[in-house]
C-alpha cells in the first residue's frame, strides 16, 4: 500500500528519471513516487539513438527502461507528455502545463539535455534534423535507409560522438557523408589532437568526407527541400539532408526561473549541486545531465551528460532524498561504437589539464589503452578494442599514484600491478 502522506516528485522521463523512481521503491520508499515526463514514450535510453536503433540492428523495444507494465507495478505514478512549467519552492509544489499542481515533500530535477541550434539560413527546411529523443532517431534511422537507397547525401555539422556515430549508421545504409567541423580533427576538444586523426582516419577509410576548419553558414533549398550546405570558406557541399550535431545545452530554465543556484559557464553550466546531488534548496535534488556536482574525487565542479552519469546519479540522488549518506564520487565513463571499432573512456581530462598522452598497444590497428596523464598521474583512459580494463583504469585514476611512463605504455606488464 502506497502512504499518501509523503510525496516524492521526479520531473524528467529518461534514464536518470526512471532510475531514481526504481531505486526509489528498491530502498522500500512507501510513499507516492510520481514521475514527470515531456515525452509521451516511457522512459528510455539514449545511447540506441546513435547506436544500435539508429543503425537498424536493434529493435525500437529494447530503448525503454523498463517495461510499460513495470510502472504500475511498482506504484510509480506517471505524467507523460506533461511539461513542468513552475516549481513554487515555498509551497512545495510543481505545476504542469494543463495547470494541474502537485506537491512534494522531495523534488527530483532530471530534466536533461537539448541539442543546440544552427543559427543560420536555411535551418528551417524539411530535410534539417537534431538527434536527441527517441523520435528524431526514428525519423534519422528512415532518413538514412532512404539515402542509401538512392545515394543520397548527409552533411553533419560537427565531428563529436553523436556526429562520429551517425556517420558510422549512415554509411552502413550506404548514404553518403560529409562532416564539416570547425577543428583540426574531430573529437578534438574531448580526446585532442593526439587521438583524433586515429578517428580521422577510421571514417575515411570507410567513405566519409571530412571538411576540417570550417563552420556552416547556409543550407540552401527548393521547394522546401535541403540542396546543399554552405561553409564560411566558401565551399559548398551536395546535401539532401543536414544533421545538426555540435553539442547540448542543459535544459535548466526552471531551476533558474525557481532561483536554485547555477554553475558558471566554465563548470559547464547546469544545476549546482554538492556531493550528495542536493541543489541550494535543501529539499530538491538534480541528476543526470542538468546537475553540476561537486565532486568529491576530482576536486571540481563537474557536469557529465553521457550515459553512464544518469543510470548512477539517478539512484544516488534517490538515496539521499531519503536521508542516506551520499558522496557522487564516480569516475566520468562514456562508450561508443564505430563500424568496428569499440570504445570506453573513463575519467576527466579536458584540454589543457594533462600534459602527456602515453599509448599502451598498437594504435595503427586500432587495439590500445590511451591515457591522459599530469605529473605522471593518470586523469584518464580510452581503451580502444581492448576489454576488460575499464575498472583497472578507473582505479589507477581514482590512485592518484605516479606511475613510470614507460611502463604504463608497456603491454608486457600487467596494468593491475601498477596499483
């Protein structure tokens, strides 16, 4: 039986959402769980949308969380389709967009992510796309199958993770591609220079035009229709379609209009919150995406938008709203797939924090352990189509050791003994 008496509210479907109304009823919280979400699809994952759905190798089911019957077994009360358009802090109340109110004794913000928006010409055309909900990827993986039908063209703009993957599904189609990014090789703001050609390299041997050091300035039309991309330097690019992929804004507009404290700009933005996921108002919390969290092994203000961040800071925010102790500690992971190419990052290294790149394997066949160091310490670790060593890796960075470059770099030696 549900206790009426005490209500926890979670505003956001994904995973982070749906992960805390879970942890929620795993940590025996009796009281009413109601769970907002803006999407009329139950909650689901966001890597498939690049990956596996958007290449057509898996089925659109296996997106969800949980599923559908899951929910009404566990209690958990759900708004879908509902937009959340005020929080009364002083009330303890939320009110939706159809004006109903419902209060809270605890308030979970997992509100996410949004793509960022081309500011240019042309942005308005039928064949323009953003990939963050479930349906732009079913719209993209339709897209895709009808280019390589017809050898079609896609332009992308910008040559991240969410850029990379979808050049790698779209040539799997047989659409051809063209990604146009302003740096000197993609990834180069996450991974630099030094990891990027490797992924310069992977693309182009399967058929992908990169246009390196330029922006799109227009997507000229007909008739509704995209016919090319332009670039600030001049050169224009055959399209039928355009996606645009150069990055997410937190979506924090009603934190900010509920007057919770905010991280700066160099944290990057979103919800501040200490280490336990609390925001400045003792009885909201923020996870995923949006939360900007002190974080207790980095010694920073950090904000991670990738997978693995809303599946563990959804239930961490979860048992501190029911009064355990909390310290969100993890170490930043991500993974990608790329044609044949498999990969996972841990750790945090951002450009101009390390000043050594040590590589452990064999880079031209795309087999080896990449890693970010500072003072000899590990920041950070990409294993490239080499397993099993991501926990290794996060424990030599949660170590804070000095370790020989020369011996990480040697396959030879085991990286446990360097613990």
């Amino acid at each position: 039986m549900v206790d009426a008496n005490r209500t926890f509210v979670i505003v956001g479907g994904g995973l982070a959402g749906a992960k805390a109304a879970e942890t929620l009823r795993a940590e025996g919280f009796t009281g009413r769980v109601i769970l907002i979400g803006d999407e009329r699809d139950h909650p689901y994952e966001r890597p498939p949308l690049s990956k596996g759905y958007l290449s057509g190798k898996d089925e659109r089911d296996t997106v969800f969380v949980h599923e559908t019957a899951w929910y009404a077994g566990a209690d958990i009360e759900l708004h879908l389709g509902q937009v959340v358009t005020s929080i009364d802090r002083e009330g303890r109340s939320v009110q939706l967009g159809d004006n109903t109110v419902v209060h809270y004794d605890k308030l979970l913000l997992a509100t996410g992510a949004e793509p960022r928006r081309l500011d240019i010409p042309g942005t308005d055309l039928v064949g323009v796309h953003h990939l963050r909900r479930l349906a732009h990827s079913d719209r993209l993986r339709n897209v895709l199958a009808a280019l390589g039908r017809d050898n079609g063209h896609l332009v992308i703009a910008g040559g991240g993770w969410i850029g990379l993957e979808v050049a790698a599904a779209a040539r799997g189609y047989g659409a051809e591609v063209t990604i146009v990014e302003p740096s000197a090789t993609p990834l180069h703001h996450v991974i630099g220079p030094e990891l990027g050609q490797i992924f310069t390299d992977l693309h182009t041997a399967h058929g992908v035009r990169f246009h390196f050091g330029a922006r799109l300035t227009e997507i000229t039309g007909e008739d509704g229709l995209v016919l090319a991309a332009r670039t600030d330097d001049g050169e224009e690019h055959p399209a039928h379609d355009v996606l645009a992929a150069i990055g997410a804004a937190p979506r924090t507009a009603l934190a900010e209009a509920a007057g919770l404290d905010m991280a700066d700009r160099a944290h990057g933005g979103g919800v501040a919150v200490d280490a336990s996921l609390r925001t400045s108002d003792p009885h909201i919390f923020a996870a995923g995406d949006i939360a900007a969290v002190d974080h207790p092994l980095l010694g920073t203000r950090l904000r991670v938008e990738h997978w693995a961040n809303a599946l563990n800071s959804g239930p961490a925010a979860a048992r501190a709203m029911l009064g355990q102790e909390v310290s969100y500690d993890r170490v930043p992971y991500f993974f990608s797939d790329q044609y044949d190419l498999g990969l996972e990052y841990a750790g945090w290294a951002p450009p101009g924090s390390y000043d050594q790149v040590v590589i452990r394997g064999d880079a031209g066949k795309r087999e080896f352990v990449a890693f970010w160091l500072k003072d000899r310490r590990v920041l950070a670790g990409m294993n490239v189509n080499v397993w099993d060593v991501t926990e290794t890796v996060q424990d030599l960075i949660r170590s804070g050791r000095q370790i020989d470059p020369d011996t990480l770099g040697d396959p030879s030696v085991p990286l446990r003994s360097l613990l």
